[in-house]
C-alpha cells in the first residue's frame, strides 16, 4: 500500500467503529503517536497499549496490509522525511540505550546492507557505469551528511577519468559551479532522508541543461529520484540522529569498482606513480625494516 498520511490515517478513521475493543486501543495509539509507532515492533506496540502481539497483526490486516511490518513499513515511510532531529533523538532514546547501542546499530546496518541487495537494480547499474564513461565531465552533488559520500566518490572516480567535479559548498554558490555544464555531461546527486534543498535544486538545475542524471537515494519515492535518469536505491533507515550512510557507501564502493575493473591498466599505472610521490612526499608513514648486522 502507497498511502500517504491523509489516506492511512483516513483509512483507520473510517475503520475504527468495526474494530474491536483492543484494536480500537492500537488505532488510537497510532493516530496520536505514528512517530513513534513507526519503530515499534508488533509485540512493543501491543504492549504499551494492552493488548496481544496477536490484536497488533490482525489490526495490520483490519487495514488491509498483508502483516504489521507492511504497515510499520508504510508508516515509517510517512514520517522519514519529517522527523526534525530533537524527534530522532527522542525516538533513539526509546530504542536503542548506551548498552545496546554497538550491537543495535551494527544489526540494523546489516539489515540496511541486506535489504539494499534485494533492492537495487543490476541493469540500472550497469547502465549508470556506462553512462559514466560516456560523460564529457561527472558532477557529483551530495551536501549536508552525504557530502562525505560525494568527496569520496569523487576522489577515486578521479583517480580513474580525470574528468571529476564534486560540488561543495563555498565562496561560489553551487549553481556557478555548474554554470558550464550541457548535455553531454552527467551528474550524480547523493541524497537522504531529511533530503538536502539544494540537492534537489541541482538536479533540476541539470535537468535544464540536458544532462544526464543519477541518483543514489533510499526510494524511488525520493524527491531525488524525480529528477533522475536513473535511480541507485540503498537502504538508510535508521531511528537515531545520525544518518545509517553504510549501504549507500557500499553501494558507491560498487561503482568505484565497476569503473576501475574497466580502466585496469590505466588504475595500474596511475597508483604506480602515486605511490612513488606518496613516498617522496612522506604522504603515509612507511616503516623501513632493517636487519641488525652483529
């Protein structure tokens, strides 16, 4: 089910006089509390309104979803985008204390990772490597908590085609950065929930100039993904402050690899001679051992 927010909770309001007593508990919740019963898991839910983990499934089904992680699943969709960053902390606290914070975070990482491969699209990948090298010059536009993504992508892919931008943010404003661009070039914007502005406002930027664009994002719901040619999809969800960046970066690493396997001599001799000025230069520290003569 694809409802937004209206139509979800209009659906339970139009239901709620055939529920029963302990469905009618479950609804209420959700109507006042959907923030926070995005992230509750069946048996939670049903706790803290007094009813079985049973009543909370047949409930998910009264609506129409086909189980409640269908309907965890259309909530958590409704709100992830919405969420300021007091609200995430408020709902971390909740779900995942200090003690539980190593294992928790890891788990739900895999879980990120796990549902990012049953999701992504082999063709479109392949499409986005060719389209890589069919590019006059790659702007890479990720800002806020995935310009780290971006710098990084940026970096390799530069090390491989020489013909690599990454727009930031500084003395020029992005849009000037990108003042040259046509329609033989490609742009990648990276993007997730709380999707940066000005993002978007680049891709659209692009769209105008007749480039190509990709995007890695977490849905083919996402505001990026409108703007886009063709859509990575990689899982971030995670009910913290702090933005889950493990499967998107996966996902970037994937690419990176495409692109090298292609251009292997060329990566060959490219780090040939990086790494005699990395020496030179004592860029990394490079421990010499030496045998003691007695």
């Amino acid at each position: 089910m694809k409802e937004n927010k209206l139509d979800l909770m209009r659906i339970i309001q139009v239901k709620f006089p055939r529920l029963s007593k302990g469905q009618k508990l479950i609804a209420e919740f959700i109507l006042k509390h959907y923030d926070k019963a995005a992230f509750m898991t069946a048996a939670k839910l049903g706790g803290s309104v007094g009813v079985s983990e049973s009543t909370v499934v047949r409930f998910a089904n009264e609506l129409g979803f086909a189980g409640y992680p269908k309907l965890q699943k259309s909530l958590q969709e409704l709100i992830k985008n919405k969420l300021t960053t007091v609200q995430r902390i408020e709902l971390s606290n909740d779900y995942v204390s200090e003690e539980t914070a190593l294992k928790g975070v890891l788990k739900s990482d895999m879980e990120n990772i796990r549902a990012t491969l049953e999701k992504i699209n082999n063709e479109t990948f392949e499409a986005v490597v060719n389209n890589i090298f069919k590019a006059k010059k790659i702007y890479i536009v990720g800002l806020r908590s995935t310009t780290a993504l971006a710098e990084f992508l940026g970096f390799y892919l530069n090390l491989i085609l020489d013909n690599v931008h990454v727009i930031t943010y500084g003395i020029s404003d992005i849009f000037e950065q990108m003042i040259n661009m046509s329609s033989d070039d490609l742009v990648i914007g990276i993007g997730f929930p709380r999707y940066a502005a000005r993002t978007i406002e680049a891709l659209s930027f692009a769209q105008k100039r007749g480039a190509k664009v990709v995007s890695i994002t977490d849905s083919l719901l996402s505001p990026l993904a409108s703007k886009a040619d063709y859509t990575l999809i990689a899982q971030s969800n995670m009910a913290s402050f702090v933005d889950s960046l493990v499967a998107p970066l996966s996902v970037i690493n994937a690419l990176i690899v495409s692109v090298g396997l292609r251009e292997k001599e060329k990566i060959s001799s490219t780090f040939s001679n990086l790494e005699d000025i990395w020496q030179e230069y004592a860029v990394y520290s490079y421990r010499e051992s030496k045998e003691k003569s007695y």
